[in-house]
RNA sequence: GGCGGCGUAGCUCAGCUGGUUAGAGCGUCGGACUCAUAACCCGAAGGUCGGUGGUUCGAGCCCACCCGCCGCUACCA
C-alpha cells in the first residue's frame, strides 16, 4: 500500500520585477526547486509550489521613471517576461503570480494586522533620507557620497566598499542620490517597526534545532539573532500596499515595505491557488499542518528573510486573524535551502555593465535540458562557481550528449530496427539482473540526494548510472548478437530498454523536457512532464491577472524501477540533444563583448 | 571592519566523525569495437592535497600563524 501522501510546499523566492532574469537567478531558485518539486510529484506526494513577481517598492519605481512608464507597466512587463522564461525553462509551479493582485493585499493586510494586534509591531520614528525630485523615501542603497572615515569619494550610504566601515547615510559628506544626482533630504518620520528582539529567543531555539541545515545557512542565522534589532515595514511611497492601521490607513505617502509583503506571497499564492481549485480551504492542508513540508530556496543574500524575518512573522500570526481563522499556527520553514552565487566568465553578472546572460536570449538559441543540466551540474550549491561557454558546449557535447543522450539513441535505435517493439526477453543471466538491480536502486540514492538538497550529487549519481548501461550495451553487443543469437538480443535489449526507461525517470526532474520525448519514444503515452500553461485569474474588483500553473495530478511516471512490458511499440528514435559546435564559444564571448561595449 | 567560505591531478570538483598504495567526470595519450550524434568501451600517464609550524602511533581531514582568491554584511539569486 503507498504510504500516505505528504504536503511538500516549495517556496522558490520571488523574483523581483525591475530587469530580466540571468541565469544566475535561475541556478539559485529555479532549477533547484523545480528538481525537487518534481521529484516529489514522481513519489506521489502532494506538491504546491507557489511564487511569483515582487512587484511593489524602490527598484520598481527606478525602473518605471528610468524607462518612462508607470509602475504598473513595469510591473506588467516584468511579470510576463518572468513567467514566459520560467515556462520555457520547464520551472513547474503550481501558481506562480504576483504581489500586485488584491488576494495578495487582503492576505498581506490581513497579517499586518493580525501582528499589530499582537504587539508584534511597534511605532518609532527613523531618520529617513527623501528624494526632492520625487518625495519619496529614496533607500540607502540608492545614496552615495564621500565616506566620512576614509575619505572615499564614491562610499554608499549604507558602507563605504573602501574602507569596509557600515555607515548611516546621514553622516556622509556631500550625499547625492546615484539616481539623479540631487542631494537627499533628511526627515524624521514616524514608521512602524517590526519588533524582532520579541523573537529572538524563539527563533534561536528554532534554528539550533536545525543542524540539518547548511552550516552556512544556519551559522550566519544564528549570528544575525545576536544583534537583532527592530525592522521598519513602512516605508514613505505611494506604490506598496496601504497600510492598515490607525493613522496610517489615510496617508496616501506611507505604505508597507516591500519586503514585508514579497515574503507574504508564499502564503498569499497558496491562498489563490486553492481558491483557483475550487477548494479555498486546501491551503490550510499545507500551511496548518505540522505534517507537511516546508522548503525554501533562495540565493544567500536572501537567507535573513527565510529565516529570521518571515519565521518572526509566522511566529508572531500565531493563530491568526482573518486567514488563520484560529485554526493552528502557520508552518515554519523545515529546509531553506540557499544557494551560492554563479559567476559568468570570471566575473559576477553585473546587469548595468550588461555582464549577463538573460533566460529569455539563451532560451532562443539553445534547449532548455542543457541548460538545466548546466545549472545543476556546475551550479552554485555549496560554493560559487561560474559559467562559461566553453565549459556548457563541453557539458553538453561530453557529458550528457555522449552519455545519457548516446545511450538513449543506441538501445531504441538497435531495438527498434531490429524488433520494431520492446523485444521479449528469455530468461535472465546474472548480468542482466545486476544491471536492472544497480539502476533500480538510484531511485532510494538519488532520492535520497535530492530530498537532502544535494541535486549535484544526485544528478551525478544518475549519470554514472547511464555509464553503467553503456557499459552493459559495449559488453553484451546486441548488434553482434542479433546476427548469431537474436534471443540473446532480445534479452538483452530487452533490459536495457528497461533500463533506460528507469533512467528517464531518474533524470525527470532535471531534465523534463527530454525525458517527456524518451517516455515517448520508448512507446507510453501521456504527460511524464507535460506542457506548462498560463492561466487567467479573475478578481473580485474585476482585475485580471494571469498565472503560470500545469496540469501536474494528470502526469504519469512515478519514482520507481521500470516496468516496461514486450511488445510495446517503438517509435523512431530521434536525437534528444544537439551537438554543439565548438564555434559557438567564440559567437557568444563575441555576443558579449558587444553587449558589454554599448553598455 | 565584522562574519563565512575556498585554495586537492591540465580543467571542474568528491573526499562523512583523522587510519592501508589520495578519488570521479571531462581533457590528454594508447588500444579495442563499430549498434550509436567520429558517439560508445578498455587501459595509461598525471597530484610532495596553498605555505610554515604544531597535536597524534598516524593528518588532505584537528590546532596556530601566514599567503592567495571569493562572498555576505540585513531590498541584487
């Protein structure tokens, strides 16, 4: 009997709407998380994925004046643009949606209040810097000046990169804003804080029961508890969600942080998920539910929110107001899995000197398996690592071509030419069943890898069981035996076919799109890892926004060995990956350089 | 400045709580095979594990110091 499904959420952080995705974004939150989600829909569990756009705050409003349009068509675009190269990408979130819809700001009101009522949020007053051009809060990372220590003629209002010193914008010598040039203004104004240090003590214990975490991950929490001071969630703008409170309901300049409300959305875009299923409670199968699982993935500069600030505000809901209804505490995060930063050809991915790759132009010229590959194979997990061009057409040509892509192509050419379907095996030698016993158990060790967050290992682990098969394939040499023993052929093709069709289980959940074509190929039908679809959701206030969702309860395939059965028809074989030309290095830097100069 | 990480074969990296001749993939060289996208298979060469000094019967793994590189430092994954 299988075991009952668990709830798996799988939070992929929130891109933020104010430029394209690069790769390194991706190699972060993306693949990783959709490697894990999809595994756990192979094993049969419950998967709800949920992310989307962070489109409210500073960076946006910079975009929007830079390129002459409102901030809702920024956001708008960015939106779009996010969920075409997550699409193509195969990223399969259950709802991936936004912050701008009106579930989102009744959720995100909903749990401003709930802690305002809790005590939680405190009001103080803060020295803010003001943009005169523009009147709103203008964030110290947007203020330079001269450091006041060292002398540093280009410091940033929040540290000087030359003498390493952290500093208050206030004190810097001639402070101009690094978006026009003006000088800021600084006033005290009144903001709510939210009051960490009442979590401290909570959270500390929460973290150190956590030795299953990275030890950077957890080390940096830990260290961050100790000089936890309030947090502002408000800040002076008038693009955010109103804030709903006393005072400050009515002012039109004051709205909540946008980092308050991004960290929200994990919650929100499981609301309006399951009010999308038709079933508006099934959220709660997840979110109040001590069973389930909670996993985070995000890029290291993003750890302190997943796991400082939104467990404080998880803690601080407790029961709940409007959405928790009192019934339970809303779950914390069991794994937050933070990667490393991924480098582009020696250098970090810079999107103003136009240093980067973006999703949508790699996805026009290559496929997206190779890149998924790429991005776990050599992607940033533990350690910063770094793309280059000359290493994907080698990973590509050399590893996963010659590998997994050749096997394919060699059994189900020989089985198809000669048999036209899977063949009938006699009985079995011990070679044959200790090939299908060495495939059969990567499903418990990459299983294994891949809930542990190891997805390098994992995918490793099932290449050198694709080499396994080759091996068996240049041993047993069916093309030799169909001449002198086509039983023995059969048998053998017989099982690696089996195999292969194991293998295209294993390698689902990173390479989607290929495996779908070997499911095929191999003669089953249905969706192992179907087409990704938008969505129109429509609101109450009569606002449409879409999202990206899939139809993933109709997928077939399960994580376990193959039962390929005789005589199910094969189809043609055709090449799972393109042969990449060494030229292709040399076009890209080009590309490149080119990019770089007009920057 | 604070904190953290990294430095192991040509390249990218594994090496868990210290224990026989330091591993993998790719690359290179040689061979075999010829079903397969000149792919696949076999074999070989190649490293004083950044440096110095300790602890230990024994250290790539622990400690100290040094050199080099990198990241985070609270709105760039």
């Amino acid at each position: 009997m299988a075991p009952t499904p668990k709830k798996i959420l799988v939070a992929p952080a929130w891109p933020y709407a104010a430029g394209h995705r690069h790769l390194g974004h991706v190699a972060g939150f993306g693949v990783p998380s959709d490697a894990f989600a999809r595994y756990h829909r192979l094993k049969g569990n419950d998967v709800l994925m949920v992310s989307g756009t962070d489109e409210h705050g500073t960076p946006v409003m910079v975009a929007a004046d830079g390129e002459g349009k409102s901030y809702a068509e920024v956001a708008d675009y960015y939106n779009a643009a996010f969920r075409e190269d997550f699409r193509r990408l195969g990223l399969s979130y259950d709802c991936f949606s936004r912050t701008t819809t009106l579930n989102h700001e009744r959720v995100t009101q909903d749990f401003f209040k709930t802690l305002y009522a809790h005590g939680a949020i405190v009001e103080q007053t803060q020295m803010v810097s003001f943009s005169p051009t523009t009147g709103h809060t203008l964030p110290d990372r947007y203020i330079e000046g001269t450091c006041p220590i060292c002398g540093y003629p280009e410091a940033r209002g929040d540290q000087c990169d030359n003498c390493g010193n952290q500093l208050d914008p206030i004190d810097l010598v001639n402070p101009r804003s690094k978006i026009d040039g003006t000088t800021p203004e600084f006033r005290e104004t009144k903001h709510l804080f939210l009051d960490l240090p009442k979590f401290a003590d909570a959270l500390r214990h929460w973290i150190q029961k956590h030795d299953d975490w990275r030890p950077n991950v957890r080390n940096f929490s830990l260290r961050l508890l100790d000089e936890i001071r309030s947090r502002p969630i408000t800040r002076d703008l008038d693009w955010g969600i109103r804030i709903p409170v006393p005072g400050y309901a009515e002012d039109e300049n004051k709205r909540i942080y946008v980092w308050f409300d991004a960290v929200i959305g994990y919650l929100s875009a499981s609301i309006e998920w399951a009010a999308a299923t038709g079933d508006p409670e099934a959220w709660r199968d997840w979110w109040q539910n001590d069973e389930s699982l909670h996993s985070y993935f995000q890029g290291k500069d993003n750890v302190v929110f997943h796991t400082v600030i939104w467990p404080a505000m998880l803690l601080g809901y407790e029961q709940g107001g409007e959405y928790g209804a009192g019934k339970g505490p809303l779950q914390l995060p069991d794994n937050v899995f933070a990667s490393e930063f991924l480098g582009l050809e020696g250098k970090q991915f810079s999107t103003s000197r136009q240093h980067s790759i973006y999703i949508r132009d790699f996805l026009d010229r290559y496929d997206p398996d190779p890149l998924r590959y790429y991005l776990i194979a050599a992607g940033p997990e533990t350690q910063d690592t770094d793309f280059t061009w000359a290493e994907f057409v080698r990973r590509n040509n050399d590893e996963v071509l010659a590998n997994w892509g050749n096997l394919v192509n060699r059994t189900l050419t020989s089985a198809h030419r000669n048999f036209g379907v899977v063949p009938e095996p006699g009985e079995l030698t011990a070679e044959d069943g200790a090939l299908l016993d060495g495939v059969a158990g990567g499903f418990e060790t990459i299983g294994e890898h891949i809930e542990n967050g190891r997805f390098r290992a994992a995918l490793a682990e099932a290449m050198r069981l694709a080499s396994t098969v080759n091996t068996y394939m240049s041993d047993q040499a069916p093309w030799a035996l169909v001449k002198t023993d086509k039983d023995r052929a059969a048998t053998v093709l017989f099982v690696a076919l089996r195999a292969v069709d194991s293998l295209k289980t294993i390698f689902t959940p990173f390479l989607p799109h290929t495996s779908q074509v070997v499911h095929e190929l191999l003669g089953h039908e249905g969706y192992l890892a179907g087409p990704l679809v938008f969505r129109e959701v429509e609101e109450e206030d009569g606002r449409k926004h879409e999202i990206l969702t899939g139809d993933y309860r109709s997928w077939v395939g399960s994580w376990e060995p193959s039962d390929l059965q005789p005589g199910q028809t094969l189809q043609e074989p055709r090449q799972l990956f393109k042969k990449l030309d060494d030229s292709v290095v040399e076009e890209e830097l080009a590309r490149m350089r080119e990019a770089a100069d007009a920057a």
